[in-house]
C-alpha cells in the first residue's frame, strides 16, 4: 500500500515556467507532493475531485479565464486550496479571486516562488497548527500524533488488504 502525498496541480500556458517549478516544488517538498501539470484550465478541470488539494493557477490562459477555472474548481471540491499565480498586478482581479474562493494571489517575479513554498507549507502543515491550538499540545508533539495515527492507517488498510480480519481469522 502507498501513503498518498498532498496532490497540487500546477495550470498554466506557459510550458517552460510550468516545468521549472515543478521541479523547483519536487525539490523542496519531494516525495510529499503528488505534481500534475496542464496546459489549460479545462484539462485540469476533468481531473479536479476530492482527493485535489491544491492548485497552482495562472489567470490569463487560452480557454477560460483563472477566475471561471477557479469557480468551477471550488464547485467540484469547496476543499481545494487554489492559489492564483498570474502577472495580472490589478487589484480589482485579486478581489474577485479572493471572493471566488482563492487562498492567495500572487504576482509572478521576483520572489513570488519563494511565496508559493511557504504557502504551500502553510497549507500542509495546518494539521499539526490545528492540533496545537485545539489541543494545547506542542508541535512536536502534534507531529508525532499524526505520525503514528497515519501510520496505523496504513497497517489497517495493509493488514485488511492482505485479507487479515480483526477476530484473528486468515
């Protein structure tokens, strides 16, 4: 059985930029993150569903605008995280993306990857803040709990695969 990473979704037009940070996101994240890449918001729309975590999308594109991809994305799955990534500076732009549902927007230069890392570190990582804030407890101590309850999981579902039942029986 494999343990399933974050699932992000990268979309935009631009094919070079697209590979650069998907390289640039499977070095600092590794293994954790699960990258898919489309070239246009209607192709990342036919995969879009529950297990979709994160997207990283651009607003100007071929097809539909960011902003219809947006809506149409938080109508499949209201849990996806969905960060603008555009060259778009318009203010107004960034509003209705933000009323729409996005988590941040950011305008492509200088810096803007480094955004994207702690954005998406902040998005992971909300489990362990949420246990210390609801729980009282430390992060590391947090961390550690979610260790061993996803690693109880995945003997559960491994052990039930194997055809193992819970009265002892083969």
């Amino acid at each position: 059985m494999e343990t399933q990473g974050t699932n992000l979704f990268i979309v935009d037009d631009n094919r070079l930029m697209v590979t650069e940070l998907k390289h640039y996101l499977q070095n600092r994240f590794g293994v954790s993150l699960n990258i898919s890449t489309f070239d246009d918001g209607e192709s990342c729309l036919e995969k879009v569903d529950k297990e979709t975590n994160i997207v990283i999308l651009d607003y100007f594109m071929d097809g539909k605008n960011g902003l219809d991809i947006l809506k149409s994305i938080k109508t499949i799955n209201p849990k996806t995280e969905v960060i603008m990534f555009s060259c778009n500076e318009d203010t107004a732009v960034a509003i209705e993306t933000f009323r729409a549902g996005a988590k941040d927007y950011i305008v492509k230069g200088v810096g803007s990857w480094k955004k994207l890392i702690k954005i998406i570190n902040y998005i992971i990582t909300e489990p362990i803040r949420l246990m210390v804030r609801e729980f009282g407890v430390t992060k590391y101590t947090a961390i550690f709990l979610l260790t061993f309850i996803l690693m109880g999981i995945v003997v559960f579902f491994v052990l039930h695969a194997m055809g193992w039942d819970w009265l002892g029986q083969h």
